[in-house]
C-alpha cells in the first residue's frame, strides 16, 4: 500500500486527502508544520509528499531542500495558493514533481498523483535482485539473457546513452530500471516517458517545459521532465514514435545537454543521462523519412537488444513460476505449480505478445482453475486449443497420463497439500472424459457405465469444470458433441 505525506496547516486540505483515500488503498499521514512534517517523513517514510508552500514555521522551499537532502528520489508536489506560483516554478527546477494551484482539482490531483506513485516504483523497486517481495525483476538463465545481463552490467556504471531495443511485451522498461539501479545516478531521480503516450506540443512540454503564452491553455511556465531530473536519469519510451520537431530538440540535448522552452529564448542547461526504447525498427523508419538519421547514428552506438520470448523458451518455466507467486499474493490464491504437461504446452508455444502474454496467460489459468495445480484445460486457447470451441469426435487422447509421475512432481512442490483432492480430481477429469469420448458424449450410456445416477455424474462434471453438455477431454483430444436427447 502506498503511502501519502501531506504537510499542509490546513485542516481541510488534511481533511479532503484523508476523504479521498478512505477506502484503505492509500495510507495518508498528515502534518501541520515544517518540523512535524520532517518528522513525519524520517518515521513513515513516503512514497510520495504533498507539500505546501507556506507553512507557519518554515517556508515550503526550505522543507523541500531538507527533504532532498534526505532522499532526492522521493516525489514532491507543491501546492500553492494563487500569486504565489512564481516560487513553486522555483521548486520545480529544484527537481519537484509537480505542483497544483489551490483549491485543487480532483481529476487534477489525481492525474499528478497516479504519475508520481509510478514514478516512486520506478525510482524504488530494483529490477535485478531476487528478493522474493518484490516485483517486476529481469527473470531468466538461458544463455541470451545470461549476455544480455552482462552487458547491462558493463553500460550501466557507465555514463553514457543507451538505447533498448525489443517486440513489446519484451521487457524494455525492466532493463532501463537495471541500468538506472545500478549506476552511479542510483541516488538521484528517475522519470520514465512514453513518447507515444502524448500529442506533439504536450510532449516537447513534458520534456523541455513552456514559458507563459507559448500556445493556447498556456497561462504559466512549466518546468520540464529536463531540468526536473537534473543530475538523474530519464527515460523515454517509444521514441520511434516522437515528432520530428521533438526529435530535433532531442538531437542538440544529445550531443550538449542544452534547449530552450517551448516558446522561450533563454538556452537551459541539463544534466541528464538517458535511456532511450522503442520496439520500432529505427532504421526502416530513417528509409521512410520519419526518423532523423542524425539522431538515429547518435542513438545507435550502444544498444541492448531485448529477445523475445521464444528465443528464451528454456526461461518460461522460471517465468511462469514467478508469475504464480506473485498473483497467489495479489489475488489471495494458493496455486503450488504446473503439471507437467501444462508447461510442456507453455514451452511449445511461440508467445507472440512475448513475457506480457505469458504473464496475462498465467492469470488467466489461476483464475480458472480448480484445486491446486495448474493443468493443460486450465490454460488459454491460444496456448492449449483443445480448450478451444470444440468440434465433434471420437477420438481418445494420444498421450498416456503417468499417475505415479503426477505424484511423485505434486511431492516435489514445495508445500504439496491436498494431495489426495488433487489426484482425485485429475484422476476423475480422465476418467470422466475418456468415458463420454467413448459413448460419443451420450451422458446416460457414461452414467451406466461408470455406476453413477445421472445426477451424480452432472454434477461431478460440474464441479471440476467440465462442460455438462459436451465432452471435455483430457490432454489433446477434442470434445464430442453431447446425447441431443440430453438437450
């Protein structure tokens, strides 16, 4: 649960924040004055702070360079009453997140703070160590991945450019988080930005700021992500897809750390190491006359290739894993792991959508499945299409299930419990479909055979799953059409 500090000596601005977050998904701590707000801060530590600018005992700019001092990578958002914005521009080029004019829109408010919690997972959750708590890590030890960390290793105390390159889905925002982690930047900020996320004047906003009157809406300067993450590090994401008027800002920081506003004359100087993605064939792009080619020669010296997922197939077992873990956590489940045969299915599969589909797969077999272990029905069509929409067939299963195989891998999960009610259920689900293959679906003929009523047998088949109207057979055999007298 994230964790708010607001240091406001307005009742009511503590108030609405406490309002707003009431539901319990956000731990909010309050504080009146500069010394209690300090306080606040050495003993919750926050993952990110509102701050007001006028305090009784201490101006907001004075707090805000303590709070630095004490963690420079912490997100900080002003608040400030009207005519005293000139200072909080102030603070943003002192590195603040943000700042909101009071009273505060709630949509505003917000918007700053979903973006700045991001930006505190960016910032704090290591991408490369394996604490088991945390999430989004860099999992994998086949060989190609086994280079790729390597040469993470080597760019990231190194203070140069660096440009990722991968499908999506791939990882790209996990190796910029590792260089960012381990570099010598660690200490000060990281921002992330999607190129493709914004139209063309908000990006070169976002980036390099505006003076007042710039464009239309443009009342204020704005500090951009530039001088905000002075000293630290920037990423920008799809930059494939950015302008040509920003890719032409984007050159000169390149090569000087230097730009104007939008709509300014004074030249601003930064101090920023950037991390550049894309999963866009750049030089294709250079062909067509939508990327420049002096920037893409400045961006192509040092490069990490991010491989996709079926070129690292031997990783999908350790992935899928992972996976499970970390949603048995989320969604409050107690999945132990997969048959055999769900991830022989998982490592033929070519993962288009690369480790984001094999994550979405994952929750989608937890979310349907029954008892402990994760099995081939419970996986998604693309992955096991005998769970696809059936067809009409007699067929029985090729494959030959191993029962004392499936024990002994259950008693190889670390804390395989219910060991009985998971063989009785997979036992049963073969049973169960091998018997209405061979009475063609007819429900009636399979009760006499089995030595079960009707009812008995409907509702068995309902309880593991099993479609009570058609066949769901075990392993690759497709399902045979129901007894239409059984309609």
């Amino acid at each position: 649960m994230p964790t708010l500090l607001v240091i406001d000596d307005e009742p009511g601005v503590q108030y609405s924040f406490q309002r707003i977050f009431e539901e319990g998904d956000v731990e909010v701590v309050t504080a009146s004055t500069a010394a209690e707000g300090l306080n606040r801060a050495a003993e919750a530590n926050p993952d990110v702070i509102v701050l007001d600018l006028q305090l009784p005992d201490r101006s907001g700019l004075e707090v805000f360079e303590a709070l630095r001092q004490d963690d420079p990578r912490r997100p900080v958002i002003f608040i400030t009453a009207h005519g005293t914005t000139a200072s909080a521009i102030e603070a943003m080029k002192q590195g603040a997140f943000d700042y909101l004019v009071k009273p505060v829109e709630l949509e505003r408010l917000m918007q700053v703070l979903d973006r700045a919690w991001e930006a505190a997972r960016l910032m704090r959750v290591p991408a490369m160590l394996p604490v088991e708590d945390e999430a989004d890590q860099i999992i994998g030890r086949s060989a190609v991945m086994q280079e790729m960390c390597k040469l993470i290793g080597r760019l990231a105390p190194q203070d140069v450019n660096v440009l990722i390159v991968g499908e999506s889905g791939t990882g790209k925002e996990l190796v910029a988080r590792a260089l960012y982690h381990h570099s010598r930047r660690a200490d000060q900020p990281f921002l992330a930005i999607n190129c493709a996320a914004l139209p063309e004047t908000l990006l070169e906003s976002e980036l390099f700021g505006h003076e007042a009157g710039a464009f239309t809406g443009a009342v204020k300067r704005r500090i951009g992500k530039f001088e905000q993450c002075d000293g630290g590090t920037l990423f920008l994401d799809e930059i494939g897809d950015m302008p040509p008027a920003v890719q032409a800002k984007m050159l000169r920081i390149v090569q000087d750390q230097t730009f104007e506003r939008v709509g300014g004359n004074e030249t601003v100087r930064t101090n920023v190491r950037l991390l550049f993605a894309t999963n866009q064939d750049l030089e294709k792009l250079v062909e067509e006359g939508k990327f420049r080619r002096d920037l893409f020669f400045r961006l192509r010296n040092l490069v990490i290739q991010v491989p996709p997922l079926r070129e690292r197939l031997d990783d999908v077992p350790e992935l899928a894993h992972y996976f499970l873990f970390r949603f048995n956590r989320q969604l409050g489940l107690d999945l132990r792991g997969f048959s055999p045969e769900a991830l022989d299915l998982m490592q033929r599969y070519s993962w288009p959508g690369n480790v984001r589909e094999l994550q979405g797969a994952v929750q989608h077999a937890m979310l349907h499945a029954s008892g402990h272990i994760i099995i081939p029905e419970f996986l998604p069509p693309s992955i096991n299409p005998a769970t696809a929409t059936p067809t009409p067939s007699t067929a029985l299963p090729k494959g030959r299930f191993d029962l004392e195989q499936f024990i002994e891998d259950l008693l190889a999960t670390p804390q395989p419990g219910d060991l009985y009610g998971q063989v009785m259920q997979r036992v049963e689900r073969l049973l169960f479909s091998r018997v209405l293959a061979h009475t063609q679906g007819r429900q009636s003929r399979a009760s006499e055979i089995l030595g079960l009523n009707r009812t008995t047998l409907r509702n068995k088949l309902r309880s593991l799953g099993m479609h009570i109207d058609r066949v769901v057979s075990e392993g690759d055999n497709p399902e045979a059409e129901a007894d239409p007298s059984e309609a």
